[in-house]
C-alpha cells in the first residue's frame, strides 16, 4: 500500500495516473492516450540557441553517424539505424565540437505509432524520436531543430506535418505548443494482455 504522504506528493505532481499507467503495463494492461499534432505551417521566427549559434551547424545524417548515434541513448541499434536510412527516412542532427548533440527522424512513407498507422501522402511527413545529449538540454536546440526541419521539409514539398506526443508527456506537449502546433486527434490505446490492441478516438479538433 502506498503511504498518504507519498500519495499526496503523486497527485500534487500529477504523476499519479502515469505511475498506475506503468504499473499495469508491467501487468500487461496498456492505457496509452496520445495527440496528434499538424506542425510547421504557424512558425515564422527562427529559435533562438542559448549560445553561439556560429557553433553549431545543422546536417542531415548519413550511414557515417550511426554507429555515434546508436552510441548516444537511442534505444536503437546501429543497424536499426541503418534500417531506417534505407527504408527511405531521413534523420536531421545538430553538430557541435564534431559531435552529433541533437537530431530528430523524418518519416516519408508512414505515421506509425500504437493503434495508429496512416499511409502519408507525397507533400506530408512525421516527425519522431527527438533527442538532445543530456549536457545540451536548456540550450533551445530543440526548437531550433525543428525549424531547420520545417525548412528542409519545405524544399522536399512537403506542407502538412504530424507528430505525436503521449497525453501524460506535459514538457512535450507544451514544447509543441511554443512551436503552435495544432491538435488534430487524442486517441486512447487499449491493449489487455495478449488481446488484440485497439484505438479509441477521445477528441478531435477542426483545424
């Protein structure tokens, strides 16, 4: 049993239902809820960097970076990496002292996550698994990330951009929002034990 104190501090932190949510995954019970964000067509100003942005440069990946990103806290293999390369994706980085501090995957072929899969058109494109070095974080190269992104998309001719956030991640949903990102659903993902996962549409906002 949890003690009150404990408990208490869960729900002043609202991670009360994110720790039951674990906990039953560990059971084999998944609630997941997530969003589904349009992204890119309401950002004019570039981020700002917390730094000198002469530093840095911004590259799209090759086959030679995999092995130093499989390295960094991927969850990836380097072939995993490698897959993706050649399955058509592409993954934009940020360089800095010859060292890939921040990058972030683009999917042309299909938006993938729980209970969804869409086919993506010629002009659209996902965006997922973003990540910054630890040592990097609170520097905006986030953001700023994203915006070289909407660029490079833009010159691809692809104008309609999706990514997804889990309902229970606050620091991404609001860094979406800085971004103005546009909700266009919430699904709720089910999967009880060795059931057939399913999806369930929460909301869904006109855009």
């Amino acid at each position: 049993m949890i003690p009150l104190k404990k408990l208490t501090q869960k729900f002043r932190y609202g991670l009360t239902l994110q720790s039951i949510r674990l906990k039953l995954m560990k059971a084999g019970i998944e609630f997941t809820p997530y969003i589904i964000f349009r992204e890119g067509t309401n950002v004019t100003d570039i981020p700002a960097i917390n730094g000198n942005v002469d530093e840095y440069s911004t590259v799209i990946l090759g086959p030679e970076h995999m092995k130093e990103m499989s390295e960094i806290d991927t969850g990836f293999s380097e072939a995993e990496l490698l897959s993706q390369l050649e399955n058509g994706q592409k993954c934009i980085g940020i360089i800095h002292n010859d060292s890939i501090v921040a990058y972030m995957w683009m999917n042309f072929r299909e938006l993938s996550y729980k209970a969804t899969q869409i086919s993506l058109k010629s002009n659209e494109a996902y965006l997922w698994n973003m990540y910054t070095k630890e040592s990097y974080r609170g520097r905006s190269l986030a953001p700023y990330l994203r915006y070289k992104s909407y660029e490079v998309l833009k010159d691809m001719g692809r104008d309609v951009i999706y990514s997804i956030s889990d309902s229970f991640n606050s620091p991404a949903i609001k860094f979406k929002e800085k971004l103005n990102a546009e909700r266009v659903k919430e699904i709720l993902y089910v999967k009880l034990f060795k059931c057939k996962a399913r999806g369930f549409v929460i909301k869904s906002w006109k855009n």
